[in-house]
C-alpha cells in the first residue's frame, strides 16, 4: 500500500513536471541572454529610462544615451561618439563599446577614467551606482548596505518596474531603507511621477513582482492546454478536469493581482485570480494538470466521468480517487485507509473496495 502511494504521487507530479520542463526550457532560451540588464542610479536617483546598463563578458557598460545624464559628463557625435569628462577624454571603438539593441554603449571602466565620478555594481540587485559628489555617495551608500541586508530575493525588485499586490497599475522602486528588521521601506514611484511609500514586512509573502517577471510567467503557460485541478479551487465555476487554454497571465488593474486568463472549450473566456504567494508559479501549478490524466492514467470513460463529477465509486485506482477528491486529509497505509473528511475510503489490491 505505501509503495504505491508513493507511486502515486511521483505519477501525480509527473503531470505537473513534465509540463514545467518543457516549459522552462522554452523560459530559459527567453530568459537566458548574453547579457544582463541593470538599473541605473546617479546620485541616489534612479533613471528611468528603456535603456538599461548592461554586464556583458564580465565587463559593466552604460548606454551613452544614460552616460549623457551623469553629471560632468558630456557627448559629442559630430564625428564619431566622443565622451569628455572631468579627467579626459575618451573616443568611442572595439576596445571600450559594445553596440546592443542598436544602441552605443560605453565601458563604464571608460567612464570611471575620464570623469569626476566613481561607482558600485550590486549584484544582489542588478542594479549600477554611480556618484558624483559627497552626498550622493551617501545616498547610494545608504542604499547599497540596504541591498546587502534584504532577505532573499527582494533585492531583485529595487529599480525596476513592479506591481504590488493590493495596489492598482504598475510603480518603479526609486529607493529601498532596511536595516536588518521586520519591516522593508520601498520608495515607490507610479507612472505619473506620483511618489509614495510602501512598508513590506521583511518575514511575509513577497509583495512585489516585476515586470520581468511577469513576462516569464507569460512564456511559461501562455498558449497552453490545462486541465482544471478543481480540489484546490475553491467554488469553481468549471468541471473537474475540464479542458481550457491558458490565454494569458495578467495584473489585476484595481489591485495587481495575478489573473490566469483561460478559454473554455465553448470559447468563453475567464479570469482566475490568484493569491499573494512566495512562489506564483507554484500555486499556478498547483491549480492544472498540463498533461491529459486520462489518457496519462487509462481511465475508463466510466471513471472519467466520475472524476469530472468529484464522485468516488468503488473500483476506482488511487490515482482516480486522487483526481476525484485531491489529497486525502490523512491515509493509514496498514489499512489501505484514505480519509476525507467524515468519509472513510478502504481499499484492497490496489482498488477502492468500501466507503463509509
């Protein structure tokens, strides 16, 4: 009995499992490049820009269009990109450029030669500080000892556009203040340039997801066939192991909530909310099966039938029983027992053979 529950569920997760590897095998060509995109913040101050800086080959570079907003720092293109900074001069070739998205890009190694500045790449964060004067060292000092306290990934969020749950539209994170406590400050700034504060509690649910990661979850499921886990749905509106089509994934425009759009057979379209979770991704997928169970499982079109009505009827594998009614809330492997609720479920050889 033991054996095969254990069975059970590696065959169970099976369905979920082979699913994400597909998918993150097609996530990781998306979210794999050569180079890796930075925030940039001059003075304490990030800069809100379609350009971002860039570790490239090991090597820290800045979009000329950005390296034009430092301070001290000027540009002339009239016969090629020449940079003029405090300390020197510097004409932009193959030996401190790159070209990316059609855009110039500057070593910032170039950068810290010619001009009267100095700065820190943070890792943790992705993000790139530069500063030009005492205070603005500060600043940015304040904030990188701030990154380096943050708990897990949080650091991740700091100069990106974000959604935050319980908040409408998308904000970027211009700032961050924590000292090692319970709670996190998030200096936010909304679309309009409307700036507010947002405290986190440092040992919660993350709050925040970026928009980066938002695309991810599009890659991951958008334009693929589920079937509906209806044990962990709490008064869902479609059949049990119904068939639908993950349309998209999106934030909530009253307050950033995850939806899951899906498409019915008959074509009717539906948002499932999700909640404010740790792991998203987890609790998406928790809520389909991404391969047919029937066809994975055998099922009979009797059993099936079953299933889609969350009846068990003797005769039934565990693995039906287990699509039927999802986890049991204990099991007795001695006694071949799986209890849910007030119902009692005993089964021999491998089959339910009473419930009481």
């Amino acid at each position: 009995m033991k054996k095969h529950m254990v069975l059970l569920l590696a065959a169970l997760l099976l369905l979920i499992g082979s699913f994400t590897s597909i998918g993150a095998e097609k996530a990781s060509a998306a979210q794999a490049p050569v180079y890796t995109e930075l925030a940039t913040f001059v003075d304490g101050k990030l800069l809100i820009s379609p350009a971002k800086s860039l570790v490239a080959k090991g090597s820290t570079y800045v979009p000329v269009k950005l390296a034009a907003q430092i301070p001290g720092i000027s540009i002339d293109a009239s016969s090629g990109i020449v940079l003029t900074g405090g300390k020197g001069t510097a004409k932009l070739d193959a030996t401190n450029s790159m070209l990316y998205q059609n855009s110039n890009y500057v070593a910032f190694k170039t950068l810290l030669k010619i001009g009267n500045l100095d700065g820190k790449y943070a890792s943790s964060a992705n993000c790139l500080f530069v500063w030009t004067t005492d205070e603005g060292k500060t600043k940015s000092s304040e904030m990188l000892y701030s990154i380096s306290k943050l708990p897990g990934t949080i650091g991740g969020v700091v100069g990106k556009k974000v959604y935050a749950f319980g908040h409408p539209g998308s904000n970027w994170v211009t700032g961050v203040s924590y000292d090692g406590g319970s709670t996190i400050e998030f200096t936010m700034q909304k679309e309009d340039g409307t700036v507010w504060t947002l405290l986190d509690p440092a040992d919660g649910a993350e709050s925040l997801y970026t928009a980066e990661y938002l695309q991810y979850l599009k890659t991951v499921y958008n334009g693929y066939p589920a079937w509906m886990n209806n044990s962990v749905i709490q008064d869902s509106p479609f059949k049990n192991m119904e068939k639908v089509t993950i349309l998209n994934i999106v934030p909530d425009p009253e307050d950033s909530t995850l939806l899951i759009r899906v498409r019915r057979a008959n074509g009717q379209e539906f948002d499932m909310t999700t909640e404010a979770a740790d792991d998203v991704q987890d609790e998406i997928n928790q809520y389909f099966y991404f391969k047919n169970p029937k066809t994975v499982f055998k099922i009979s079109d009797k059993m099936w039938k079953a299933i889609q009505e969350e009846k068990v009827v003797v005769g039934m594998t565990f693995e039906e029983v287990y699509l039927a009614w999802g986890e049991p809330d204990e099991t007795d492997d001695s006694l071949g027992l799986a209890v849910y609720g007030n119902t009692y479920l005993y089964f021999r050889n491998s089959k339910l053979a009473y419930i009481l």
